[in-house]
C-alpha cells in the first residue's frame, strides 16, 4: 500500500501509527508538513543548510514526543510551536543579543516597512535572513508567530526592552533593505 503523498489519510491515523513506529505512517506525516516546517525553520536560520539541519532536528523532536500530543487544538500548530521552539533552542545555543538605547529605539519605531507589501514572499524570506540572528529571531516571534515582547524576553532570555530595540532595529534594517532592494529592481 502508498502511503506517501495521499492526503486521505487523517492526521489522529499518521500519528497513531506514527507512535507505533510504522515507517511508512511517519514518511506520510514528514511528508505532509516537511515544506511548511522548512519554511518556519528557514525564517529562523541564516541559509538553507541551517534550516535544513533545523527540520531534521524539529522532526526528531515531533517524532520522539508525539505521544505528548493531546488533540487540544490543531496537530500542525503543536508541530509548529515544536520547530519554533527548536528554532529558538538553536539560536541560544549561538547567539547573543545585543541592545540598543532607549533613544535610538524610539527613532527606529518610527519607520515604516509597509513596502514589503511590494516584495515577492521569497525576497522577504531571504531579507529577513540577512538580519543577524538576534534580530531575525525577535522579528519572527513578534511579527510572524504572535509572541509579546514580555514572551519572547522570557524565551530567548533577555529583557522586553531588549525585544523592543532589537524589533525596531530589525524593522529599521529590513526598511532600508527594501528600499535598496526595490531600487534596485526598478533599473
């Protein structure tokens, strides 16, 4: 019987035979959510390989703890919060922070990046990894995953304030990027 690539299956199916270690149940489940994981590992990460090692990393995490998983809410947002998590645990692991002034946060609040309404989902993917990691992950938990600044200062071990300053940097950053960017396109 093929598995692989047959969206028929539910998802209580691939993680009970999942959990009772049917290869062909958890090839079907990596396949259904390996292109949406990567695209969450790949905000996270600085290039391709690194989110590549993020993925193998978030899907041994899902598998080793799918018996955890307790139907309370949608099985793709606990996968995601898995490979979010694991992201973060990543960055930790390399990455420290670095704060700006309360003044100069407050200038930065000011900018605009409603442009990147203008830019492919790909260019803005590959402008957002061009941020230093410390910036890049407080974009992503703030602006993409929903965080508050008091979760993220709690996740990532830093102070809300330091989550502000490196958002409004970050968004400053990504700002001139942008402008660069379509600049550029344009001659």
């Amino acid at each position: 019987m093929e598995i692989r690539g047959n969206q028929n299956i539910l998802d209580s199916d691939l993680i009970k035979g999942s959990i009772e270690g049917d290869p062909k149940m958890q090839e079907a489940l990596y396949q259904r959510y390996a292109a949406k994981m990567f695209a969450v590992c790949l905000r996270y990460a600085g290039n391709n390989d690194d989110a590549q090692d993020l993925l193998q990393e978030g899907f041994i995490k899902v598998f080793k703890n799918l018996a955890k998983f307790r139907n309370e809410g949608s099985f793709e947002g606990w996968i995601r919060r898995v490979f979010v998590n694991t992201s973060i645990e990543q960055y930790r692991r390399k990455v420290h922070l670095n704060s700006i002034s309360e003044k100069e946060e407050m200038v930065i609040e000011d900018a605009s990046v409603s442009v990147l309404d203008q830019l492919a989902e790909r260019d803005i993917i590959q402008l957002v990894q061009d941020l230093s990691p410390g910036y890049r992950a407080v974009f992503n938990l703030y602006v993409i995953e929903g965080f508050s600044h008091k979760e993220i200062a709690d996740m990532l071990h830093i102070s809300e304030g330091t989550s502000k300053s490196q958002l409004a940097r970050a968004k400053s950053i990504l700002q001139k990027k942008v402008t660069e960017f379509l600049g550029e396109k344009r001659k």
